[in-house]
C-alpha cells in the first residue's frame, strides 16, 4: 500500500511538474535569433525518431483499470537517445530503460511462480534497445532501419518476460511544416532465457502525428499498438486510441519537450488496462 501511494504522488507531482513548465513565465519558445535552432525546426527534430540530436526523454505511464481488481499500475521509461554520424549516415540509438510498479495480481500470470505473483512488485524491466540507420537528408521524408534487442534485465519474474529477444526495426517519417508524421515498427522474437515462460513473439506499431502551432505548442497523437502473437488471435492486440498537447520551450537556456496525452484501449488482451495516461519531459540538446 505504502509503494501504491508512493507511486500516485510520483505520477501527481510529474504531471505537476509538466503543467508547470507549460505555463511558467520562466518557459519560453526559441526564437530565430536567440543562437539555438527556432521553434519549429526543433519542434520537428524532438518529433523525429531519427532526427541527429541528442534528446533524454523521461515518459511516465501510468494505467488504469488493470486486471480483475481494476487495479493502478505505473511504468516509467527513461529513454536517451544518442546520434552517431558516420559520412552520410546517422546511427541512432534509442535506449527503453522501464521502471515499473505492479500491484498485487490475483488470477493472471499463470506461469509465473506462486512465490513472483503475490504482492506489490517495484524494479527494473526488461531493457530495449534499437540502433537505426539513417541516411543524413534535408528532404520531407526521413527513414531509418536496424535491430533491436530486449535483454533479460528485470528484477522481478512480474516485471518481464525472463527472456533474450531481437528482432528488426523500422521508423519513416514525414516533415512537411507545421505536420510531423510516420510510423515506427518493431518485431522481437525470444531466442533464450528461461524455457518455462512464455516465448516472445511481439509485434509494436507505434504512428505518430503532430501538428504544430504557434509558441512552441502542438496536438499529437501517437498510441503504442502491440500483439502478442503467443496469446490467442482474439486476445492478441492491445490497439489505443487517444492524443494530447506538448509544447516545446527552454527554461534558463536548456530546450525541453513536454506533453500530456491519454489514451483508451478499446482492443485489449484480458488483464490489460482500459485506459492510461502518458506524461513526458524530454531534455533536448539540439546542435549549436
């Protein structure tokens, strides 16, 4: 109860913290001549997948609604992304670091020990990593292709699959001002870990799309849809729907990407939650 309670004031204080700097007057947008990239194009580099800039976001999810409790359940991401240049191309690799809060499950997880299933779980996940080669290009549509891998990191047999999984990645994108749009693509097959879980067989497809405005601010929307190919074909697909507001702004020199979207899962294995909510303040370290 104390880490439930603990994990509501997190969630609170980080949407506090969001809503804060949306209307601080310390939060400004960039502007053409205050030396560092005008708000639009770094509106669209912080909306870019594979744009080459280095970018810290901190995403917070929390999920109402889930299991035969109707229980709260929070995964925080930390996600670095880092670009390297290599002649013509980009490498881009993004990092998925979850921090996840479970609470007690009841009747699901059958494979999962007695011993791993009751009580509050509080840890590390499984880490996902994705590096994406990106040819360098000033044109509308931008690409990018590469493996990525899940390692068996979790603390806790709840909090991840107790597997090794790679698989391939794509993302295309287009920028065609004031839109941003595309999509990302990612398949992970298990290839070792404990032979008594389940075997990865996951598919994510994530599409994204934003609409600038002016100062800074934008609409987006852009839902994770997963199918778990190991389930059955009618318990397969988690498939949201959903969108928000961000902006994109500095505070004492340091550029910052913030946004708020909530989501409805109106396709969604049993056990899964009914509706979440996404949080996220991204530490953006655009190219002088």
């Amino acid at each position: 109860m104390r880490e439930h309670v603990a994990v509501s004031r997190s969630i609170l204080a980080a949407i506090a913290v969001i809503v804060f700097c949306f209307s601080s007057p310390g939060a400004r947008a960039q502007s053409p001549d205050s030396g560092a990239p005008a708000t639009a194009d770094l509106a669209a580099a912080a909306q870019n997948p594979v744009a080459a800039m280095v970018s810290v976001p901190f995403q917070n999810n929390t999920f109402f609604r889930v299991g035969p409790d109707n229980d709260t359940a929070n995964v925080l991401n930390i996600q670095p992304v880092i670009p390297i240049g290599v002649g013509e191309w980009n490498i881009i690799t993004r990092t998925i670091v979850p921090v996840i809060y479970l609470p007690t499950v009841t009747n699901s997880l059958p494979e999962v020990p007695d011993a791993n299933r009751n009580g509050d779980h509080f840890g590390l996940g499984d880490i996902n990593t994705t590096a994406f080669l990106s040819p360098v290009s000033e044109g509308m549509f931008t690409w990018g292709v590469g493996p990525s891998i899940s390692l068996r990191t979790a603390t806790s047999g709840r909090l991840g699959s107790q597997k090794w999984s790679a698989g391939p990645s794509a993302v295309g994108l287009v920028i065609d001002k004031p839109w941003v749009a595309g999509v990302l693509a990612r398949q992970l097959w298990s290839f070792a870990g404990k032979g008594d879980r389940e075997d990865v067989n996951q598919t994510l497809i994530q599409p994204f799309v934003n609409y600038n405005l002016p100062e800074g601010w934008y609409l987006v929307t852009s839902p994770v849809i997963t199918a778990n190919w190991s389930n059955d074909s009618d318990d397969a697909w988690l498939v949201p729907a959903g969108g928000g507001v961000g902006r994109v702004f500095t505070v004492g020199g340091q550029a910052l990407n913030a946004q708020v979207q909530s989501f409805y899962n109106f396709e969604r294995p049993d056990g899964a939650p009914e509706w979440s909510l996404r949080a996220q303040l991204t530490f953006l370290f655009p190219k002088s």
